[in-house]
C-alpha cells in the first residue's frame, strides 16, 4: 500500500536525556491539501512514569472548536508515520505506522521500513498493537500490547501561542512577547495519535533523529 507524503515536522533528540523536543505548525504548510493531514504539533519525550520508554505524540486537525470536535474523525486514507533514524545519516532505520480504520487505531512496529523516504508501505510483518478511537468527553482508552502503548483520539490543544502579540512584533509595534500573554490555542482541540514504546526496541544509539509525517494512500 502507497502512500504520498504531505507534509513532515522535524525534531532531533538525544536518547539519553529526559528532556522534550517538539515542533510546531497550524495549517500552514504548503503541500497540505486538507486539515485532515495537518500536522500541528509533534512531541517526543522520555516517559515521566517509566524512564525506560519512549513517547511520540502528534496532533493533527488543529484549531477544532468544542462543538466540532465530537463529529471530528481521523481520515482513513492517512498514515501518520513516527520516523527514527540511530546511525545520524538522516535516513529513517526504524518506523512506527499508526492508521484509523472503523473506529480503530493499529499501530505497526517499531519495524524497519522496507521503503525510505516521501513514499512508504505498511509494514504487517511485526508487531500491532490496537487500541478504539477515545470518543470526545470520555475517558481515554488506552492500548497495551507488545510492550507498549497507543491511543488515539481528540484532546486539548497543548501549545501556547500569542499569535496577536506576534503580529505586534512583526508590525514593530512590540520588541517581544507578555509574561503570560494570551494563549490563541486557548479551547480549541486536536486529534491526537500517541505511541508510548520501550527503548530497547528502539536500538542502542545515545542519540536518535525522529520526525513524523502524514501520508495520504494513492
């Protein structure tokens, strides 16, 4: 299965530290040809509950208000593929799929890709691990398979941004942002693909490169 690249956030990261890396982007990007492939926002992150694991989070379909989130769905013909480079030659060595299908999250991997770069394949020859899509206002439903831990479904949006104190900046009206300011991101939601997976099955290298994309089927 085919698929076309639409558009990647990129971060690097160093394995061995507890820190966060994460990137940004609210339907913006050029070659997004809908919300329902926008990524607004990728994290990855050492787990606060288990040091020995890993977290990848992204977040697509920014800017939902309240009363559209219910009716809000993950599109079936997108892949979000979570991207792990261990040998620092930018060149994803690992891959974790992640596809909605009838209500259903399935989670491939972590697997090595058997293609590279804006196009992939799914790979079904490793592990799955599943979890249902979480519904708007309920509890999270959280799969635990092969180690690991998966959830998708719509969740506040965690990024802060003052967008009209930007636009000051940018006007020479303002030399720098508030203290707090004003969070244009403030009740709006996103659809959230999370992907919780040991280290050791990420290979040995200190330092890992990861990106994620979202792939629309051909």
């Amino acid at each position: 299965m085919k698929k076309k690249n639409l558009m990647a956030a990129c971060a690097l990261m160093l394995m061995a530290a507890a820190g966060i890396v994460w990137a940004a982007d609210h339907i913006d990007a050029p070659a997004v040809s809908s919300t329902s492939a926008d990524i607004t926002d990728y994290y990855a992150f050492q787990s606060p509950d288990n040091n020995d694991n890993m977290v990848f989070v992204c977040n697509v379909q920014g800017l939902l208000d309240p009363a559209a989130t219910q009716a809000a769905s993950f599109d079936e013909n997108v892949l979000i593929e979570f991207n792990i480079d261990n040998d620092g030659d930018n060149v994803e060595d690992l891959v974790i799929q992640a596809i909605v299908k009838d209500g259903e999250l399935s989670v491939y991997g972590p697997v090595a890709p058997t293609v590279t770069g804006v196009q992939s394949e799914i790979v079904t020859t490793g592990t799955v691990s599943t979890a249902a899509v979480t519904p708007y206002g309920s509890a999270p439903v959280i799969g635990t398979e092969n180690g690991m831990k998966v959830f998708a479904g719509p969740r506040d949006d965690p990024f802060f941004m003052d967008f009209a104190q930007f636009g000051e900046i940018l006007a020479g009206n303002a030399t720098g942002f508030n203290d707090p300011g004003s969070d244009t991101f403030a009740g709006t939601n996103v659809l959230s693909i999370v992907v919780e997976v040991p280290k050791s099955q990420l290979g040995t290298a200190a330092t890992l490169g990861t990106w994620v994309e979202a792939k629309r089927k051909l």
